[in-house]
C-alpha cells in the first residue's frame, strides 16, 4: 500500500495539493522504452521476469512508442550513427521525460574508446540517473528506477517551463 502524500485528513476527507498528487501518480505510473543494444538490455530483461519483478515499481508496460513513454533507458554500446536516432527518440516523448543511461557503455562508452563509439549518451540527451556497471546487476537498474521514481515524485510541476530546463535543452539543440 502506498502511504498517502502530506496533508490533512479527517473523518471522510483527505486534502492535500495538486502537486503532491501529480507526483504520485507520476512515480508510480512510469512507462520505460528500453533502447537496448547490448548485454545491459539483458541484465534488463531479468528485471521484468519473476525474481526482481520490475512491476512492483508501476513500470510493468514497456513502451516501445516514444510518444506513449516516459522515461528512456539507454542500455549498452552507443555507436555514433544511432546518436541521431537515440536523440529523435527523446525529442518524440512527451514531457515530462527521463533518461536513465544503463552500464558503462551508455554513461562512458564503457571499453569501446574507438572513433565509431559515442563516449557517453549525455553528448546527445540529458540523463536524470547513471547505473554503473559492466553490465550492471538486475538490483542496480531497480535502484535506478527508483531514484528516477524519487525525481518524478518531488519535481514541480512549472519545474519543465522553468528558464533552467528550458536552456538545458537549448545546450542540447533540443527544442
């Protein structure tokens, strides 16, 4: 059972902000797109079967539509001509949107410091969280996930109009 938000209750009431609201339908309704290359896609796909159950975090529908998704998981090698279409992927979901950059590979071109490997995703998109590992372990993505559910719940709603977030994207040439 999810405890609720802050606020006042009573007998057959229960106030409290929109905000706070928002935030936790948001936390707990997260739609994952798996842009998966390599073995961390692996590591993820053991995430969804019985033992680590990645649904009892709300995000048990994989997306595999940008436009129906809300948080991208980059997972493995990068190579430099997908830039482009990992970055079309991001400019096609909706906001708000959140990027986890999944094993060594997707945070720092992992072992592969050749011409052909992008050095990281966040050249291209901006990441909310960074799993470690080569490849990291089902338990790390969770954690993952789970502080992408923390950014969903405590985030203000004016935080995406914000003249910050909006010269973040600009750095990125994402409109």
């Amino acid at each position: 059972m999810v405890d609720a938000p802050e606020g006042v209750e009573g007998t057959g009431f229960f106030a409290t902000s929109l905000e706070k609201v928002v935030g936790l339908a948001r936390k707990h309704s997260l739609w994952p797109l798996p842009f998966a290359t390599s073995c961390c896609g692996i590591e993820y796909m053991a995430t969804m079967g019985s033992h680590y159950d990645i649904s009892r975090f709300g995000s048990e529908r994989p997306s595999f539509s940008p436009r129906q998704a809300d948080l991208l998981m980059v997972m493995g090698t990068i190579a430099k001509k997908m830039g482009p279409v990992v970055k079309q992927v991001y400019e096609q979901m909706a906001e708000p949107r959140w990027v986890i950059a999944v094993g060594a590979c997707a945070t720092s071109g992992g072992i592969f410091d050749s011409y052909s490997v992008l050095q990281g995703i966040d050249r291209i998109v901006p990441v909310d969280v960074y799993v470690p590992g080569c490849p990291p372990r089902p338990e790390q993505i969770l954690d993952g996930l789970m502080r992408i559910q923390d950014l969903a719940e405590n985030e203000s709603l004016r935080r995406r109009n914000s003249p910050e977030y909006q010269a973040l994207l600009a750095s990125y040439n994402i409109k």
